[in-house]
C-alpha cells in the first residue's frame, strides 16, 4: 500500500490541504491545521439497526423497521466535532471492503481527515441494535475485531500528530497497549485526554491507563461502567461523589457519568477539592437514543476546545445528546456549533422556568 510521510492511505474520496501548523488561538485555528485541533482513536462501524412498531416480544418476530449508517464510538465522534466546526483526525481501522468505502465517504463528507486511518484484511466492524417502540436500545451486538489493528507500533507512528493536539479522545475499544501509548503521548506533551469506556466489559481498559500513571482528564462511564470501574453499586448523589473520589485519586481529573433520562453527574478535582454537579437532561423529543452518548462527548471536547470550563462544556455536551436523539440518524446532521449554541441556551431557560417535565429524581435534588 502506498504511503504519505509513513502514513498508509486509506481510499481517498476527497483531495486534502494543508495549511502551516499553528497553535490554537480562538474559533479562527480551529480549521484547516496541518495538526488538527482533536484526535479521535477508536472504532468505525456500520450501524444496523432495527425498531419495533410496539413493545418487543422475546423469542418471537416483531413487526418494525430497520436503517443502515455509519457508526462506532470514535467516528461518531469525530464526525460530530468536524460538523461543530472543530479540525478532526480520525485514527481508525476499517475494511478493504465496500462497507469501508461507504464510511470512508460519509466520514470524509462530513470533514473528518481520515489520512491517519488503516485498511486491514478483517471485515469493517458491524454493530447491530434492537430499539423499542420508544427508541431505547433493547440489546446489542458489537462486532469489530478489525479494531484490534490499531496496535502500539501503529500509535507509535503518529506521535506528533498526537503531541500536537488539542485534545486526544480515546475510546476503549482499541487494543490496552495502543491505549497506553496514546495517553502516555499525550500526557508528555500537555494533551488533555478524554476517554470513553465504551461497555462494561471494556472499561477495565481506563483502570489500565490510570494505573500506568497517565493523567486523564475525563472519563465518561455511564452508570454500569462507573461501577465496573469502581467496584460500587450505589446510585445517590453520595454514591457517585465517592466513586467517583476513587477516580479522582488514580488520576482522573473529571468524571462525567451519563445517567440517561436524568441526565448526568460531573464531578471534578478544582483546586485539591472536589466538586460535583447534576446537570439534568435537555428537554428532548425522543426518535434513537443511539449516538447521544457519543454526541454528548463530542458536545464537551468542542467546548474544552474553545476554553470552556468542564461544567461549562458539560452543558454543551448534553445539548448535543438533546439534538441527536431527535433524529434517526446516529451522527445528526442538523447539528452545528451555532444549532448548539442555541440549544445550550434554550435547555438553561426551559430547566429553569419549568420543573415540570424534568423526571422526580429523589436521588438528585436540584
């Protein structure tokens, strides 16, 4: 396979330019950097998905419908920065196939720089969800051993694009030791790392880089992960401030967990104290709950980004996830830094004129 500057090429859809390397200064250098501003490591995927018209009956067939899309935690989002207007190179691995022809062309379409990804012999991965009638996943099934390619050596190769981030986001389902590399990288060059776990059976992967001695500033467990993380199982205000104390003394600057529909708890180490917030969800119309997760990441690191403080980004974050759960499609495409400006906006006024649609949470008084 013929390279760039050691870089293999993946299929190239799009011709690139690059400008002279700068560093951040305002919304301006954001674009259009020889080094972008974020780097994505993680999986890309298709999505295939399917929705029953009623409640899901087990053993049986269900009436529903079903949509294909261009999926995985780390492309998801990457391609939701690239359309918050934020410079994105994706590192992933994805098939000589022509379902890696079909994500090469939508991730590259909505501005991602896939110039440091990988064409591996294995299948471009597959996940697979069953929604309910009210879009909330049911089950499933994440195939993507070509993910495995992203090994050590090949992180290896693309330290000064690491070093020369903005913010490095990871999620766990790349290889332990390309993870290690990654964040040792960024680490060593004052790179804010931001980790997703992923899953439960992935997020031992986080203890890993903690253990190691690599600062990262954010981890975004949902509440299973948190306690696989954590050894806990409790799910009051106290319960996350101690689990998440755990966090905060291996190394973890923020932890931000995901709670769904009662939204989230970001507690952070300011100062050698900690503090802790609940931030309820965004009034939203439901459709697919699948990608808020990863919009609500994308969401925060654009904010980190533009120098917002965490608890800050966190409400650009849950915006996002509010945005993307009203569509269909996994990455929305009506979301942009404008769109999500004013949706910051209307969530801080709706949250404070009305207590009535927010859900009774006896564990998170306001």
């Amino acid at each position: 396979m013929a390279d760039v500057n050691g870089y293999p090429i993946i299929f190239t859809l799009i011709a690139y330019h690059f400008s002279t390397p700068m560093k951040l200064d305002g919304l301006s250098s954001l674009q259009n950097a020889e080094f972008p501003a974020a780097v994505v490591i993680g999986g890309a995927n298709l999505d295939f998905k399917s929705q029953t018209f009623d409640r899901p009956i087990l053993g049986t067939s269900n009436p529903g419908r079903s949509r294909v899309s261009a999926g995985g935690v780390g492309r998801n989002v990457a391609e939701n920065l690239a359309r918050l207007g934020v410079d994105t190179a994706l590192v992933t691995a994805l098939g000589d196939d022509a379902d890696g022809l079909r994500l090469v062309a939508e991730t590259e379409s909505a501005g991602v720089n896939l110039r440091h990804a990988l064409t591996t012999r294995r299948p471009t991965g597959m996940y697979t969800a069953l929604l309910d009638d009210a879009g909330e996943m049911v089950i499933a099934v994440s195939a993507m051993d070509g993910i495995d390619e992203i090994t050590a050596d090949v992180i290896g190769a693309r330290r000064e694009l690491i070093s020369r981030a903005q913010i490095l986001v990871l999620d766990c389902n790349v290889p332990v030791e390309a993870l290690l590399l990654a964040a040792k990288t960024a680490s060593e060059n004052d790179v804010p790392v931001v980790v997703d776990p992923v899953s439960v059976a992935k997020a031992g992967r986080i203890l890993a880089m903690l253990r190691a001695g690599h600062c990262l500033h954010t981890i975004t467990p949902n509440l299973d992960e948190l306690h696989a993380l954590t050894g806990g199982d409790g799910t009051t205000e106290a319960d996350l401030d101690s689990a998440s104390a755990l966090l905060h003394a291996m190394g973890a600057q923020q932890v931000w967990v995901r709670l769904g529909v009662r939204g989230s708890f970001l507690s952070a180490m300011q100062n050698g104290a900690q503090r802790s917030e609940h931030l309820a969800a965004c009034p939203a119309t439901l459709v697919d709950a699948t990608g808020a997760g990863d919009a609500m990441l994308a969401g925060y690191a654009a904010g980190l980004v533009r120098g917002l403080d965490a608890f800050t980004a966190a409400r650009y974050g849950r915006a996002a996830a509010a945005i993307t759960v009203e569509s269909d499609h996994t990455v929305s495409p009506f979301i942009d830094f404008a769109t999500l400006s004013a949706r910051v906006t209307a969530c801080r006024e709706s949250l404070t004129s009305s207590r009535a649609w927010r859900p009774q949470m006896n564990n998170f008084p306001e």
